[in-house]
C-alpha cells in the first residue's frame, strides 16, 4: 500500500476563535501552525486567507505573506483555497483565485455545486471551466473538492474536454450538511466511482473526522485532518492544535503498518516531482 499522505486544513475560512482559540488568523500563526504540522508530519497544508478578525480574506497580498512566510519555515506542499464561498456578491469571481499566482503546488478546485449548511454553493460549469484555466496557466495541480457523487462526474466531463489532466486528484469532503455523509459505506461508494488511476482523499467533518480518517488509512486513500474541519480532540475536549491532530494520525497510521510519507515522497506520489 502506498504511503500515507497527511494534509492538515490549519484554518478554513469560516471557523471562529470563539469556538477554538487556536483557529490562526494572521499570516504569521498561519505559518506557524502550518510549521507545527510539517514538524508533526504532514506533507501538506491547505490554507486559507483570513483578515485580522477573523473574517475570510481575499486580498492578494495577504495571501502572498502567507505564502512567504510559510515557504521561509518549511518545504511543505501548499494546497490554497480558491473557494468563492464566502466571496462578497460584488466581487469578480475570479478573486477567488488572484493567489495563484504565487504558484502553490495544489489549488482546492471546486466544479460542482452543494448545499453547504444554510448556504447554497453554487460552482455551475462556466465557472469551473475559468478556474480550470487559471489552475493549468500557472502550473498548479488541482484537488477535485467532492461533496458527492455527482460532482465526480461533473469533473469527468470536464476531464474529457481537456480542462483537467490525468491523473485526477479527487478529495472526499465527508459530512457536510446538504452534501454525503460520513459513513464508510459512503467512502466506498465514492472510491469505486472515480475513473482508473485517480488519487484520493477523504475528511470527515466534526465527530466524522477521526473514524473517516482511519477508514481511509485501511483503504489505501490519503487523509485530512486539522481545524477546518473539526474543533475537537475528542467529545468535549477542544484540540490544542493543529498539530495534536496530525500527531495522532501519524501515530494511528504507525499502528496500522501504514507508513507516513515525508514531503518529497508525497510530491512523488501527487507527480508534482518526475
């Protein structure tokens, strides 16, 4: 089996500190908890922008010293949102992504739409074909967001008229209401329906988190873990950091004679490295 590939969501953009106060906000805690996580052993960080209070971020030069201070700490492989879910209705939509160009290695890429809670996310195909352009312009790989199985094959056709290249990088978003649950009957569902030769991943969100994690372990997919999408160590117990997560997956992967890939070997498996 390969090995395991650790992402650690540091912040999302919707999470509150008065829910967790270890949530980071600003470029610096950003890059600092993105540097715990390296250190803990992930191989990537999935970012997003925040302004000081905490609200989402769009702002290129922000997210350019985020970059900066996170390439100044640690290789790791930067996975940034290009989510328009919280853009304000007045910007042009392709703010969303005006990070790409500082050439992060991954870009979240989002081609289908899904009830996100109470708020509609709405990814109709016009769009999806822009940011695709953008993503291959600068070179950057993208992690196809799923909500469920008919996004997977809004990203075939896509795939078929060229917008997106083999092999498709897929990422399971489980649990989020309005989209599929987090069962691993579910997970399987969403494994056999991907096209020959994908790479996947899968995130539980809430109490989900931990038992899609280890499913996905045994499965041989690749695991998310981190703030974004839970709060909690356990029930009641708020996690410390981001990196308390990532230290338990790597101690869980360990137990389960799946080894953790490092950084290089992450690059490799994802072909962002020959």
């Amino acid at each position: 089996m390969e090995k395991l590939i650790i992402t650690a969501a540091v912040n999302g953009g919707i999470t509150p500190r008065s829910k967790n106060p270890a949530v980071p906000y600003t470029p610096e805690e950003i890059a600092n908890a993105v540097y715990e996580v390296w250190n803990a052993g992930a191989s990537v960080a999935h970012i997003h922008a925040r302004n000081l209070d905490g609200t989402p971020s769009y702002q290129q030069e922000v997210w350019g010293e985020i970059v900066d201070k996170v390439r100044a700490r640690c290789d790791i492989i930067l996975n940034l949102s290009t989510s328009g879910l919280n853009l304000p209705p007045d910007a042009p939509k392709d703010e969303a992504w005006n990070h790409l160009v500082y050439r992060p290695e991954i870009a979240s890429y989002n081609c289908g739409s899904v009830n996100h809670g109470s708020k509609p996310f709405i990814n109709p195909p016009a769009l999806a074909m822009e940011l695709a352009d953008a993503i291959n312009q600068y070179g950057v790989k993208p992690e196809i967001e799923i909500y469920h199985s008919g996004v997977i094959n809004e990203a075939e056709t896509l795939h078929l008229k060229g917008y997106l290249k083999s092999p498709m990088l897929f990422a399971f978003a489980m649990g989020i209401h309005g989209g599929v649950t987090a069962t691993c009957k579910n997970l399987i569902h969403l494994i056999d329906s991907l096209p020959a030769g994908s790479l996947w991943s899968a995130l539980g969100i809430g109490k989900a988190q931990l038992p899609i994690n280890v499913h996905t372990i045994l499965l041989g997919g690749h695991v998310r873990t981190g703030l974004e999408d839970n709060i909690y160590y356990k029930a009641g117990e708020l996690a410390t950091s981001n990196a308390q997560l990532v230290e338990r997956l790597v101690r869980l992967s360990h137990e389960l004679d799946r080894p953790v890939a490092s950084t290089q070997e992450a690059r490799k498996i994802l072909g962002l490295v020959s």
